[in-house]
C-alpha cells in the first residue's frame, strides 16, 4: 500500500453510515454506555468518536474505494460486519416480503387469509439462507434494526483482519493492535489523545477503549468525575464490577431497612408508596381563597386518574378528591380546571385570573429594571414560611399493594402524619448532615439559570430544590455511603448513584400522566432549572432505578491522565486532540452543573483531594462575546503548541450558520491552524417533552492541522483558486460515492463548499485584505457579511451552480430562477431518503430562498418533504412572490389540473392559456416535466406516482404541440 502523508478523514469519510449509526446509538436512550453513569449535556456518540478517531489514524492510500472498504470493515459496517452484528432473526412474513415470485413458491405456503408459513420439510440450513437473503435485500437502515451497535461486537473475525492487514500493512488482531501498530508506524509510539472540554467523557472513554493513550480535563469537577468513572469504573474487571454492585445493593438494603423502620413510606394496610405528587398553593388576592396549582388536573391517561377541586368555604380553600376509572367528561374537566393558565393563577371560585408576577409582588422600577418580590429563603429552611406566597401541598399518593397493584388515593390524617414524621426526623439531622456534606449547605450563585430560582421561588440555597422527603432520603444515603464504602471506587459508585437520584428526584421533576408511562420526569428534561407548580416525589422504591444504574465491564487498553484544569494551561501534549468547545452554546454547562455539585462537594474532595470543587464560573468559557473568542483563541493556540508537526485536531461542533463558521475559521487561523477537510453527522430526533418544534441536531467535525505556511495572498487572488477547490471537491466525492448506496448528499456537498474555501483561506499565513484580530473582535452592524462570511458564501454558490440535479440539463438548469432550483433540489434530496429540515434549511440558504416553508408539506423532524402538485392544488398562484408566478409553479397547476380531470390535455391547455410566452418556453417545460417524470418509480416517493405518470404524458403532449 502505497503510504501518504494525508489521513482518510481529510479525503473522504462515511457520513451516511456514521450518521445512521450515531442515531442507533442515540435512540438507545439508557441503553447507551455512558448515560448510565450520569448526567451530561450534549456527550457526543460513541461510533462518532470512535470513526472520528479512525479517521485520523489510517493513512489515505493512492486507492481511496480500498480505504473506504477497509475503514468500514474496521467499524462493522461492511456487509460482512453487519451480518456480524445481527442479533434480531427476521419474521416468515418479512423475509416473504423480500423473496421473488419463484423463490415465494419454493419456501412458502399461503394460506387463504393471505397468512405466510414456511413449507414442510424447510431445514434449519435452508431458513438460515433465507435469513441471510433478506438480510442482503434491505437497505442500511432496515439492517439496523436487526443488529446490536458496533461497540458491542467484541471482535472481528480472523478472515476480516487478514484483509484489513493487507491492506495496511499490519499484523493485528484486534482494534487495540491494530491503533498501536498504525500508530508506532506513524508517531514512533502509541499515540495520545487528547480532549481538553470532555464533559461526559465520549472522547476519552472511546479513545482508551480502542487503545489509544488518554489526556483528559475539564474546568468542571463533575465531567471530570464522570470522566473519571468512564475510565475506571466502566474499565474495571468482571470481579471488580460484581464487587462494586454488590456494594450498591448493601447501601439500598440498609436505607430500605431504615425506612421501614421509620415507618415513613408504608401505610396501615402494610402498602408501600412509589410516589407523592405535591402542588403549589397561593392566596387568590380577590377572593382569598387558598388557591392548589397546577397546569392540569390529569394525573393518569390509562388509569383515567384526575384530581377533583371541591371547595369548602369554611376553611376558604380548596379539598381535594382523586378518582380513578374517570368519565370521559370528568378527565375533560380536570384539564379544562387547571389553575395555572398563561402565566397566570386562574381561581375556581371567583374566576378571576391574577398574572403570576403579581403574585410574586415583582415590580418594575423608573428605570425599566425588575425588582423581585418573593422573600429570599434563609439557610437553614426547607419549608416555605405560613407566609411566604407559594406554599407547598402534598395532594396525591402512589400506593402498591402486596401483588404489584397500584393505585392513586388523596392523602388521609394518617399519611399527613408520616408527612410530618418526615419533616421531624429532618430537622434532627439537618444541622450535622449539613456539616458532614450530606446535604448541600451551598448558596446558589446568581446566573442565567440559576437566577431564576430565587426570583420564581425564592430559593437562595441549593437545598431547598428539594422538599423534606427528598433531602431525608438523599441524606440517608449518602449517610451510609460514607460510613460503608471501604473504596475509593466504592464512594464513586454510591456518589453517581445519589446523583442519578438527585436528577430523577427534586423539586423540578414534572409528572408526566401518558397513558402508556404515569411516571416522574427528570430535572434535567431539557437544558435548564425549570420550577413548577406541580411535581413528583419518589420513594426509595421508585428510585431503585435511578440508584441500580448501568455498571459494564469494558476492555480498556491505555494509559491515562486526568486533571481538572483550565484549557488554556493544559500541559499535555497529544498526537490527536480532539474537542468540542462550548461554541455559540445555550447551554450553562457550569451552573447546571452545581445542581450535582452542591451535593457532591465535601465528598469529592475526600476522594480526590488535589481537586478543586466548585464549577470555576469565572473561567469558563462561556459562548459568545469578545471574552469567548479571546479564551478560544488562547485554549487552541495552546492545543496547537501542544501538538506535534504531524499532529492534528478534530473540533466538534453543532452550528451551520455562515457567520458562526466564519468566527470559528478566524478563532482556529489566529491559534495558528489550519482547516483540511470537515464532515456533518446528523443525529436528528424527533421533538418531544418540553421541546416544542423542529429540532436538528448536526454536529459537525472540523478537522485541523498546524499552519507551517508562510505565504500571503490577496484576497482577490483567492476566488479563482477557491472555485477550482470547490469543484474539484465536488468531483472527487461525486467519483469516491457509492451509487447503489450514496453517502453524500447535497448538503455534504455544500459543506465540502464551506470547508474548501476555508481550506485555502487557512492554507495562507496570511492575507493582506484580512487583520484577523480586527475581523475577529469588530462589532458588525445585523446582516453585515464579514470577508471570511463573503468568501464562504461565494463558495455555496459556486457548489450549487455546479451541482445539476441527475437527470436535469446543465443548460437548462441555469435558466431557473433561486425558487424553482431550489424546488426540484429538493425533490433530488427525497429521491435520496433525505428529510431533514436541516437539509432544506441549507438549500433554501444556498440559493438565497428567504420564504420556503410554504413550499413543504411537512416540517417535523425526519419527515420534511415538498408539496406535489395535488397538495399545491391550485393555491399559491399568481401572488406577490416569485414562485407562485413561476414557470415551475404553472407546470405544478397543469399537473393538477390533468391529475383532476385525467385528462392530459386539460394540463396542456391550463399551459396554452395561462402561461405568458408558453410557446418560447415548451423545451424547459418538458425538461421540467421529464424531471417530475422520474419520480414514478421511486420507491419512497409513491405520492408522485400518478402525477408522475401524468408528467410523463404531458411532457409529450408539449413536446408535440403545434398551433
């Protein structure tokens, strides 16, 4: 194999494949290898990672379709690998499915109810065949369905590894021998990898598991924890592993023990609860009626479970009933009751609505600030005060019985008792657990998200996120953690396990009444500190699940470093360093973080003491702003010095905006780096939860390598060298495509645009047009294009008029206007299974089409697809826009009309009559036509079939017409 100084990464990379894989791995949800240690915002998948890191390491031969082969051999996602890692077997009636007529008669009967069944005397060898055959017939996706994730396979086959030696030149036999030959070869040693932002800890855990030596840090001392156990946890021995959850069961049987004998969680029937739901409870300042809130009374869709408000007038507040097995009307009514609607308090006496900020008594001050109304709670409360505007009411209890069975009921004195029991044997231990870091006793720092939980609670300290129940079992277990944990890794297992409890039980949980999962939500559902009004408690029964969390021996070959440190004093030098920044991110990494933190901290010092542990909010690198790029600066400037001459860098992130990519360039070209290839995984989901929308997700990886240049060009001279650049990128992944299974689509396409002309921006040391400090810290007007914006945008539109769609004439593809190209582009994306917004966000983007979403049929995540000329009908015609009065937009009619009156010929005089210059036109027409024309037999595109069809006819009737 001939050697070449380039990485695969830099001249091609599987993204089809890789993006499929990363969604595999993201639906897994718990299942997946890191998540069940804890919480994380935005850790990256495994497979992604674990290419990326590929990507780097195996050299590009002179024979780039033997490289891909080889590269997806390595990954299991080769034909060989997949059937390798199939683990599902495929039902009589799909494998039906897939079978030719002849092979149908051979293998199967049909019964007369159209049921499949496999002939007598089929054998186990014949049925494996057939297993394998309709395996064979399935697209890449269908097979996922079959098959574990890449990960799980423990290794390939010694036949595999004879091919991928020959090919490169090595002699290993697993994935490990195979990084340490490949990079002793290139490096002269193992080599290092390094991630100075590893957050949950993807890029190290996946780095040491394939053999690599590890650098890890993190500002924050829990991504570091997290780090910590990926790496020594996950990588510890069956033995210690099965020591370790014997641990986690001796602290939940003494806390269990414990319980039971306070008598806390079960009632007089001997029936232990799994859950408390509690509400807020304001007074109506109309009425003065104590007022329960809630945005719904709905407690369970399947168990038809409400809560039923019933004033007594005595008391001035509200009694309340919950009933299971509820009339449909009677659910109707629990929603349609809700107490909190709009940010206001609706009162079901006086029906009076009061806006929420007027309850809390917020005012606004002459000079247009706010000024909060709600007392700030003291340190030692964990209750509100009689008082205080919100208080806190428990109004629902989970119970269940002997056999399983469970059911809802309304608190009775004896379970307000136990409720007081609780708060009596917190207050006896409040002060010593607090002193002893059971309990957190830390001060919420004002900042974006935690400022929020003193202006719309008046919470000052971490504890009172959570109500006495919560704290009493929390405490407890930390109690027996600390006097029971004989380990280092024993007090690192019980700490995670708390955590995960802490996440799935506090005051920020939303109980969620599906029909299908009546269930606690977690704090974290989304990206921040949400208060409610109503929320769930869970019992040490119901938290089995958060304490018993995934614990799996890994295979970890490496040698490790890990610090809690600053980025832009790491010391570390790597071979690889691989990152992703928090770059024009909303998340507050570091302020959610002190959630965990609070509780952890005492602890965490005992078992790590040259630690530091708070979340350094000074110093971390927050998104945006002159500060943030100047640290970027700083942190990749450092990483550069820290990296060999062969050295490179791989920076993630998940923004495809012009201008966010032009900031990057500029940050990476002053650390003195230089851009060589970039690549988009999408990993896009569907909505759900508190997401409202559409939601896409793409994380891009920008790959690097040290600027050794010392040339200066004119920003002039550039355009022509950056169009040659663009096209020949284009032509040399439109040749390296499979075109039975494609990998790049056209918003690959456009971002090899992007990354072409920062390639040869970057190439140069310097350009004389461009100060880069100046560019990099200059305040830009809204819509002003910085020279870097220019450039990138000079290069999508080159890639656009180069890319023609198949099938449609160059010549002919010019004479369009910005809205008909970007019209049949996207047609071209769904011939290619592609519906991702994100993909006609880019297109409409490329083409500089501002109003497109008229033009979609659906918006949702993974489903976004174009309207056909029926669901146009005869709409959007004629108006103030450019499409309604296209040519494109008058064929659609023509098709309508023929569709309508099958009748050709209704299409062709809809044509004649209403189309200014028809007869100048008829060749683009039927260039059009012939287009739409080829979606007939497109598999999932049958909604154009039969206009399709008629295309077809019509393309001919035009073609044909004569006055």
């Amino acid at each position: 194999m001939a050697s070449s100084v380039k990485s695969l990464i830099e001249v091609q990379f599987p993204v089809s494949k890789v993006s499929k894989e990363s969604y595999k791995e993201r639906k897994a949800n718990l299942g997946q290898t890191l998540t069940g240690l804890g919480k994380w915002w935005g850790r990256k998948p495994l497979i992604l990672v674990r290419s990326a890191l590929l990507g780097l390491l195996m050299p590009a031969s002179d024979n780039p379709k033997k490289d891909m082969e080889i590269f997806l051999k390595i990954l299991t996602m080769d034909e060989e690998g997949l059937w390798l890692r199939k683990n599902k077997s495929i039902t009589a009636d799909e494998i039906y499915k897939r079978l030719s007529p002849s092979e149908r008669k051979r293998y199967f009967e049909e019964a007369e109810d159209g049921k499949v069944s496999y002939k007598k005397g089929i054998t186990r060898e014949e049925k494996e065949n057939l297993q394998r055959l309709a395996f064979s017939r399935m697209t890449y996706d269908e097979k996922l369905v079959y098959c574990v994730r890449p990960e799980e396979v423990e290794n390939l086959p010694p036949s595999a590894w004879d091919k991928i030696n020959e090919h490169l030149g090595t002699n290993a036999k697993s994935l490990q021998e195979l990084v340490h030959e490949l990079g002793k070869k290139r490096f002269g040693k193992v080599p290092m990898v390094g991630d100075c932002f590893c957050g949950g800890g993807s890029v190290p855990f996946e780095a040491a598991r394939m053999g690599f030596d590890v650098y890890a840090s993190d500002l924050n001392p829990i991504a570091m924890l997290l780090t910590w156990a990926a790496l020594n946890i996950l990588g510890s021995s069956e033995e210690e592993i099965k020591s370790l959850r014997e641990f986690q069961e001796k602290i939940y049987k003494l806390a269990d023990e414990q319980v039971t004998k306070w008598g806390i969680e079960h009632n007089e029937k001997g029936h232990r609860a799994n859950a408390y739901l509690y509400c807020n409870e304001a007074v109506c300042p109309e009425c003065g009626f104590h007022v329960p809130l809630a945005p719904s009374w709905i407690i369970g869709k399947g168990t038809k479970t409400v809560a039923i408000l019933k004033e007594n007038p005595d008391k001035k507040c509200f009694d309340i009933e919950i009933k299971s097995n509820a009339s449909k009307a009677e659910m109707e009514q629990a929603e349609k009751m809700a107490t909190v609607k709009d940010n206001s308090m609706f009162c079901p006496h006086c029906k009076n609505s009061t806006p929420i900020a007027a309850l809390r008594k917020d005012r606004r001050r002459e000079d247009g600030t706010i000024e909060y109304g709600l007392r700030k709670w003291e340190s030692d409360e964990f209750l509100p005060r009689p008082d205080d505007v919100f208080q806190e009411r428990l109004y629902c209890i989970r119970y269940e019985d002997k056999e399983g069975n469970r059911y809802y009921k309304a608190p009775d004195e004896e379970d307000l008792k136990r409720e007081k029991k609780v708060i009596e044997l917190l207050k006896e231990r409040f002060s010593e657990w607090q002193q002893k870091g059971y309990i957190p006793s830390d001060v919420i720092e004002e900042g974006e998200e935690t400022s929020r939980l003193y202006r719309e609670r008046g919470w000052a300290y971490w504890h009172q996120l959570f109500n006495p129940r919560q704290l009493l079992l929390h405490g407890l277990l930390m109690e027996l953690i600390d006097k029971e944990a004989k380990t280092r890794e024993e007090r690192i297992v019980g700490l995670l396990g708390v955590n995960k409890c802490c996440n799935w039980n506090s005051k920020l949980c939303r109980w969620i009444s599906d029909g299908a999962n009546e269930k606690g939500s977690d704090t974290f559902s989304n990206q921040a500190l949400n208060t409610l009004f109503n929320y769930n408690t869970r019992t040490l029964l119901s938290l089995n699940t958060s304490w018993f969390y995934n614990v799996n021996a890994n295979k970890l070959s490496h040698n490790s470093d890990l610090k809690t440190t600053d980025a832009k004093i790491t010391d570390n030098t790597a071979e690889f360093w691989l990152t992703d920044p928090p770059y024009a991110d909303a998340i507050n990494y570091h302020e959610l973080s002190e959630f965990f933190l609070a509780w952890d901290k005492k602890m965490l010092l005992e078992i790590f003491p040259d630690w530091y542990a708070d979340s350094k909010r000074a110093l971390a690198v927050k998104g945006t702003g002159e500060d943030f790029k100047q640290s970027m600066v700083e942190i990749y400037k450092n990483l550069a010095e820290h990296m060999p001459d062969n050295g490179m860098q791989i920076v993630m992130f998940t923004h495809q905006d012009v201008g966010v990519w032009a900031v990057l360039a500029l940050i990476l070209w002053a650390a003195g780096l230089k851009v060589t290839a970039a690549w988009t995984i999408a990993t896009e989901t569907d909505a759900s939860g508190l997401k409202k929308g559409n939601y896409v997700k793409g994380t891009v990886l920008l790959v690097l390598r040290k600027q050794t240049s010392e040339e200066t060009a004119f920003l002039d001279e550039l355009y022509p060298e950056i169009e040659m650049e663009v096209k020949r990128q284009i032509d040399s992944m439109q040749e390296l495509d499979d075109k039975e299974d494609p990998n790049f689509s056209d918003t690959d396409y456009l971002l090899a645009a992007y990354a072409a002309s920062l390639r040869v921006l970057t190439s140069y040391r310097k350009i004389e047009d461009i100060d880069v400090n100046y560019e990099l810290f200059r305040t830009r007007r809204p819509g002003e294009e910085s020279p870097v914006e220019k450039i990138i945008n000079e290069a999508v539109k080159i890639a656009y008029d180069y890319l023609t769609p198949k099938g449609f004439d160059s010549y002919f593809w010019k004479m369009l206007i910005p809205e008909e190209r970007f019209y049949i582009k996207g047609l071209d994306l769904e011939k290619s299974g592609i519906y991702q917004l994100g993909a006609y966000q880019e297109l409409a983007k490329g083409f500089g089409v501002r109003e497109y979403r008229d033009l979609l049929a659906s918006t949702k995540a993974n489903h976004a697809r174009l309207k056909t000329a029926t669901e146009f009908g005869m709409r959007m015609l004629g108006g103030n826009d450019r499409f309604s009065n296209s040519l494109l937009r008058n064929i659609l009619a023509a098709l309508h009309q023929a569709v309508k009156a099958e009748d050709t010929a209704a299409g062709r005089n809809w044509l004649r009559n209403e189309l200014p210059g028809y007869w100048n036109q008829r060749n683009l027409i039927v260039e059009i036509l012939n287009y739409i024309a080829t979606l007939e037999h497109i598999e999932n595109m049958s909604h154009w079939k039969e206009e399709a069809r008629y295309a077809r006819l019509l393309a001919e009737f035009v073609k044909n017409d004569g006055v």
